[in-house]
C-alpha cells in the first residue's frame, strides 16, 4: 500500500493497512491545503465579520471615503439595522477583481490580435 504503483488487492486482511494508508495519505492532504490557503490568504479565520473601523485599516483609507463607496454600492458590504459589515475575505477577493493589467500584459494581447 505504500506506492501508489503497487495495486495490491484488497483483502479482509489488509484492510487496516489500506485504512491506515489513506488516513496518513488525508492528514498529509489537509496540511498541504493549509499551507495553500495561509499562503492564498484564505480559510475560515478570515471569513468573519469586520466593521468598517477594520476596513478602513485594511484599504488605509478614511471612514468617509469607504462610507462614499458604499453609497456608490461599490464596495460589498452587509447592513444589519444601522450596523454596516463586511467580510475581510471579501475584501481582498474585491480588489484583486480590479486588478490592472501591466503594459507587457496589454502589449501581448493587443499583439495576439493581429
């Protein structure tokens, strides 16, 4: 069971070797999947709701600005009763949609057009 490449059938015999094979294979997965979303950014941690004093820290703009925004509905945010949310992973998904493209970028997709 230890390679992949060994296809070794299942027999009742070997069964908590396959089993102790694949949970070992799960808690390897579940760390590399870790790493990615720590690294990405992402995960439950960040899926939580933040006021707008935090959002202001995260874009490091003034309360009046990001109250501007969202009166232009620009920005995602919630609105519990007068309470205004938002979601820290939202944010940061928002402003990568706004990305924009370098010149090398736009160079090479104005020359693929010829």
């Amino acid at each position: 069971m230890e390679n992949t490449n060994d296809k070794e059938e299942l027999t009742l015999q070997n069964v908590p070797k396959a089993v102790n094979y694949l949970i070992n294979e799960i808690a390897e997965m579940r760390v590399v999947l870790t790493s990615i979303e720590t690294e990405l950014g992402l995960g439950a941690h960040k899926h939580r709701p933040i006021g707008i004093e935090r959002a202001c820290e995260i874009f490091d703009l003034p309360e009046r600005t990001i109250k501007k925004m969202m009166r232009n509905n620009t920005i995602p945010y919630y609105k519990i009763e007068k309470k205004i949310y938002f979601f820290e992973d939202e944010l940061i998904k928002w402003v990568e949609k706004s990305r924009v493209p370098t010149f090398d970028e736009r160079y090479a997709n104005s020359r693929r057009r010829y």
